[in-house]
C-alpha cells in the first residue's frame, strides 16, 4: 500500500470512527395512533368566535385542559414544543450550541430529580389530572399534524408540564439577572460581613439584574363614582415567544369559568378574571436570591469549606447535546456540583452556591389551579397562603367591591442582622436559611382607605394614594423589598390624586398616558443634556433648544417624542439589555445623527419612527419604555424605525357593577393566530390595539354561539368539516 492510500485510509476511518462518536439520531416518533390513544378518555368542545378566541367545555376540568392544549397548540404548536425542549433540557439537541446553557440549567436547577422525586407524592390528584389531560391534547395535536413535530420529542407527559413551571417561575424575580453576573466575566459586589464586627465592605466587579414591567390598578365601587367596581390587568410581555400573551375562556361543569391570559404549554389562566373576581399580575424584583462565596480546597477542587472543614461537593455530569447537523450532536459533558447552600458556579472569578426562592418547588400549578378556581376572597386568599409561587405581585378586585394589593413572594428565613443583597460568605452553616416566612407577613394592603389600589413595578410602600399605604417599618430589610419606583409608578403617583372620582374614562386616561414624570430616569438624562453647552454646534444648540420644549409626552403626533425618546432610551434600556448606556450628551447626539440620517429632521412625528409592524400590516404608534402606554422596540433599527416587540399586550378592563355582574373589555396587541401568517386571526386586533380600542369579551355561551366562526371537537372529526365551512 502507498503512502498516500495509507494516509487515505487512515483519514477515512478517522472521519467513521468521529461520525460513529457524532451519530446522535434523536428518538423516533410513536405512531399517530400511539400518540392519539390517550385522547378517547376526553371530551371537550371548542367555540371560536369571531376573532378566533376559543372558548373551551368540558365535563371535567381535566376535559377543558385537553381542549386548551389542543387549541393553543393550533395557534402556536411550534413554541408549545419549544417550552417542552427546554425544560427537558433538550433544547440543544433542536436548536444547537445557543440553546446549551439552558440546557445547562435544568440540570444544575436539578429539575428533573425535583419532578420526579414529588410528582406522586406532592402533586394532588386533580392537579396530576389537568396536566395530564393538557399532555394528552397536546398528543393527539401532534398525531393528527406529524408535519409540525419537532422529531422525537412527543409524547409528552403531565411532568412535562410541571417542569415548565418548576424551571421558568423563579426567573420573574431576575433570577436570571443574578446567573449572568456569575456566568459573566467579571463580578463587582459587595461580600457581606458579620454584622458583630467590621461593617466594612470591599468590591471585588457589575451587578445589576434586568427589570420587567406590568400596570396593574384596581379601583373600588366607593372610589369609581358610579358603583362600578374595575379592574385593569395589563402585564407587559414580549409579543411573541414563550412568554407571550395568549387567550382563552374556559368553563367546566366542576365550577370553572375563567377567561385570560396564558403562555404557550402553560393550563390554566395565568391571571384574568371570573364571574366573581379578577387579579392583575405585575412582576416585582425582592431580593430572593442569595450568592455565597465559597472557599475551595487549594489542594481538592472538589472540596469547599465549611464550618472550619472541608466538605465534598455533591458532582454529578450532565451530557448536552448539541445540534451539529441531521442525526449528528456533539455530547458537551459537563459536571454539576452542589453544596450544602444549592447549585455551585464556577467562574473566571470565584466559586459561588445560589440559594433562591423556589428552589426545589413543585407545587406552582397547584396554586394556580386553586386561584382559578377561587370563587371569592377567602377562596383566594387561601390558594394565595400555599404561597408556591416565588414571586409576582397581585392586583385583586371582586364583585363585592373588594380590592386588595399583595406583594407576594416566598420571602426567605433570614437573618436579619446580615446585609443580604451582599455577597455571602460560604463557609458558615448559619447563614443558609431554610424555608420562608409565612405568606400573612407579606406587604398586603386590602380595602384602602381611598379605593385604589395599584403597581407599576414599583415599591410596595406606594400602592394607593390615601393615607394608609404600607410602613417600611414594620418589614424587616431582610426581606429585600424595593424601594424604587418606575417611571409609571411615579406617573400614578402624580396623576390620581386629581381624580376624586375614577370612573371608567378616567382609569383609560390613566392606563393610556403617554408621558414621563418629574424624577425619571428620561428627566434626569433630558436635564442633562440641557445642561450641557451646545453653544460650538449650530446643529446640536437648535436640537437643544427643540428638547427643550419637549413637555416628556409621546403621543403619535408629537413632533418632540422622537428626539427626547431616542435620547433617553438607551438608559431606559440598559436595564434590560446589561449594555452600559452612553452619556446623555453622546446619546443625544447618537439620538440628533440618527433622526437626520433616516428622516432629514430631528423632528418626526413620533408616530413615523414608533410602529407596530404584522405581516402586511403597518401603523404608527403612541408611547414609549417605561410610560403607562407601555411600548417596547426589539432594536434601534437601520431603516428609521423602532418596531414594538413588547409592553402592552393582552390588556383586559373588567367591571362589575352595582348588581355583582361582569363584564369586560379587552384587546390583543396581534390576535390568536400567533405564528399562522395566512389566518385571518394573525393580526385582526392591532388595528383596534395602535387606536387603543377594545372589543368585548364574551362571557355567556348564547353570546358565543352567535359569534361562532368555528365549532368542534378535537379528535372526533368534527374540525375538519369546521375547517372547510
């Protein structure tokens, strides 16, 4: 044999033997018939009505959770099994190396043991039942359109659906915030020091977790002028995605008449409202999650100190795979360690435990199930003391003219000598909490002198504006509470004490304003910039002096919002981006050499650089970051433009009047049809959404059935006539 067919032959081998090693093929796909055999145990009816929200009955709840599977599936199967890959920890193997560090996460989190060690134990029978009944029409949807399946990864399972929640609810809080300065390449905080001596601190590099946004207002009958009791839920999410918005109403024969809004694979509303009382979530940022810093043996990098002792880590190694090509994935092996404290993060600078509320949680489903199912306050207030869920605060209204404020969390067991938004140290036993405080020490205000309740992601010290708003004296700084408030907080703040009467116009008025206040992050940065001595560039000087007659509002026509805007954005975005934002000087002169590249002025209408954008359909729009008007752009684009891509999406105005009766307006920033381009439910709402317009929700099925655009029963045929009609 030659040289060369020698060294031919050994490449050829070395290329099986790496694809032998490569070839990952992922599991195969059961048979529709496997898939759908579940679905015979069910039986649910689906009522489109006219702008395709389906309206879901069952005998059973079980029943309705098959036939919301089922329907959401239609309308966004692709993020439906999206959810799925990831909170298996699977996502790699779908969408390659980007999806590997949450893939990463389910197993450090240690997800899966956390289901499987409590699923038969500590999950009730009926909740077991609704995730189970949700898994099977998410099944039979995979069975009867094989052509949408992502391979290998059906069937699911009832677990699948706890394991979203278990995995995703403690990032509400800016858990992921924490885990990106740990991942990150450098880390600047304050490690806390025993309170008994030395309070000195020292800096060892950035912290800073990415805040979320939400209105939520709830005024009572005594305080709206017209015996109407109201309840705004307004949530700001991305538009589409994971966590996006989406609607349904369900009803059952066991009790359950609930309409809201719910993420993809998620049963259940997540917050809307029933017949008897509505809750509005907005998400709050405690301090719930604790970092120490651990010592590792010089000598063992497997050991850590405890107690003046070395102890062991708990390692185990997880395997990612990642998507390379077809049925071939690199297997990444990684090690998963653990102390007594809970994950362990090595970084470039330092070791760290993390400890943090919902760890080890299981029962966020119950606890949902339980407010869908509440029938008045007590109900309510007994499904919010499981106090399952890590965070998220609750606006609550009901037909009794009852409003409340609940600042919920699961608030650790702390010692309230420390300082704990430090860094902790990690080699003492004392300083690792266990368990929460119990949930009736939380900041709850009910039934406030004034009638109003509210949040804006803010403090929960301002949540009314009479006298009776809650003393951060009688909360311990352990707790970790906010003390900030957000631009449409401080909107709220100066806005309802001129409404004696907040009737129904007056609350839109509210909801919709477009303008920053006195105080906010864009006064501070406007202020600035005029402040600053343009006097050496014309350009610059007269842009100035156009700023500074900006009155901070944003509505469509303004021809001040897009300077003052695209000037303040980029410290308003800074939060969410982890991206240092520039000067106010640079970023106004990025904000003036930006309007006359695109637009030859630095005087737009605002209304021609903020659009919603859906398929075919393009309109101008009002609001801003961080107004009441709640708009968002995915990015500073090259062509002029800021494209919504979050803020204000599913919005609801529920009110029960003098008899206890509800009724409802409400408006999707698209429509139902998420990723289904050729529906006519793609983008049907958002004209109504950028003119800021309603239409109402139906409640009673007479009303449905007249508005019928579809009616069937997944699994019996019947869609398929539908379809054709």
């Amino acid at each position: 044999m030659t040289i060369l067919r020698w060294i031919t032959a050994v490449a050829v081998l070395l290329i099986l033997g790496v694809g032998v090693w490569l070839w990952d093929p992922v599991p195969s796909t059961p048979s529709a018939k496997r898939l759908a055999a579940a679905a015979e145990t069910y039986d649910a009816e689906i009522i489109r009505d006219n702008w395709g929200v389906p309206h879901i009955y069952g005998a059973r709840d079980a029943d309705v959770m098959f036939g919301l599977a089922y329907a959401h599936a239609e309308d966004d199967f692709e993020t439906i099994q999206e959810s799925v890959a990831a909170v298996r920890g699977d996502l790699a193997r779908y969408k390659g190396a980007g999806a590997a560090p949450t893939d990463y996460l389910v197993s450090l989190f240690g997800v899966w043991e956390i289901v499987e060690e409590g699923y038969d134990s500590e999950i009730p029978a009926d909740v077991k039942a609704i995730a189970e009944g949700y898994a099977a029409g998410m099944n039979l949807y995979a069975a009867e359109h094989p052509e949408e399946n992502w391979a290998g990864l059906a069937p699911f399972t009832g677990k699948d659906i706890i394991a979203r929640f278990v995995f995703r609810t403690p990032f509400f809080y800016g858990l992921d915030g924490t885990l990106l300065e740990l991942f990150g390449d450098e880390r600047q905080a304050e490690i806390a020091l025993d309170p008994s001596g030395d309070r000195e601190a020292w800096q060892v590099a950035p912290k800073g977790a990415p805040e979320r946004g939400s209105n939520a207002i709830a005024v009572a009958p005594e305080r709206s002028g017209d015996g109407v009791t109201r309840l705004l839920i307004n949530s700001h999410q991305p538009f589409t995605g994971p966590v996006a918005w989406w609607e349904a109403h369900l009803v059952s024969e066991e009790g359950l008449d609930i309409t809201g809004g719910l993420f993809p694979g998620t049963p259940l509303v997540l917050h809307g409202f029933n017949r008897n009382l509505g809750w509005a979530n907005t998400v709050s940022a405690q301090d719930l999650a604790d970092v120490y810093r651990l010592t590792v043996n010089p000598d063992n990098d497997r050991q850590y100190r405890m107690d003046g002792e070395w102890l062991d880590f708990d390692v185990e190694e997880t395997v990612i795979r990642v998507k390379i090509w077809g049925p071939f994935a690199y297997k990444a092996k990684r090690p998963v360690l653990r102390s007594l404290h809970g994950p362990v993060i090595k970084a470039e600078h330092g070791t760290y435990a993390l400890r943090y509320a919902g760890m080890g949680e299981i029962r966020q489903l119950e606890q949902y199930y339980r407010l869908n199912q509440a029938k008045d306050f007590s109900e309510f207030m007994a499904a919010m003391a499981l106090n399952a869920l890590p965070s998220i605060n609750y606006i609550y209204a009901d037909d009794t003219g009852r409003v409340g404020f609940i600042h919920n969390a699961q608030y650790p067991n702390r010692d309230d000598a420390w300082d704990w938004s430090a860094d902790m140290p990690g080699d003492r036993s004392d300083l690792i909490w266990d368990g929460y405080r119990p949930f009736e020490r939380a900041p709850i205000l009910i039934d406030p002198e004034s009638g109003l309740v509210f949040n804006a992601n803010n403090s929960p010290f301002s949540a009314t504006d009479g006298p009776d708003n809650l003393d951060p004296a009688n909360y311990p700084q352990s707790m970790g509470l906010q003390t900030n408030e957000t631009n449409r907080s401080l909107r709220l703040i100066e806005l309802t004490p001129k409404f004696s009467a907040l009737g129904r116009e007056a609350l839109l008025t509210l909801k919709f304003d477009t303008s920053f206040a006195e105080g906010s992050e864009t006064d501070a940065v406007v202020k600035a910039v005029l402040t600053a001595d343009w006097s050496d560039d014309e350009t610059l000087s007269e842009a100035a002096e156009h700023l500074a007659d900006w009155e901070y509002e944003t509505t469509a026509r303004s021809r001040h919002a897009a300077l003052g805007v695209m000037t303040a954005i980029p410290e308003i975005t800074a939060r969410f981006t982890g991206d240092p934002a520039p000067t106010p000087e640079d970023a106004f002169r990025q904000a003036v050499d930006y309007l006359m590249t695109h637009h030859g002025r630095i005087d737009p209408e605002w209304g021609d650089v903020n659009r919603i954008v859906r398929g075919e359909l393009d309109l101008p729009l009002d609001g801003a970051p961080d107004t009441l008007r709640a708009i968002y752009p995915a990015e500073i684009r090259d062509d002029g433009q800021l494209h919504a891509s979050a803020g204000d999406t599913w919005i609801a105005l529920v009110e029960w009047d003098e008899n206890g009766q509800v009724s409802a307006d409400v408006i999707h920033q698209f429509g139902t049809a998420t990723v289904d381009e050729s529906s006519p439910h793609y983008a049907d709402q958002a004209p109504l959404f950028a003119a800021k317009q309603w239409r109402r929700a139906l409640l009673d099925r007479a009303d449905i059935e007249a508005r019928a655009s579809c009616t069937y029963r997944p699994g019996s045929g019947s869609h398929a006539a539908c379809l054709e009609e």
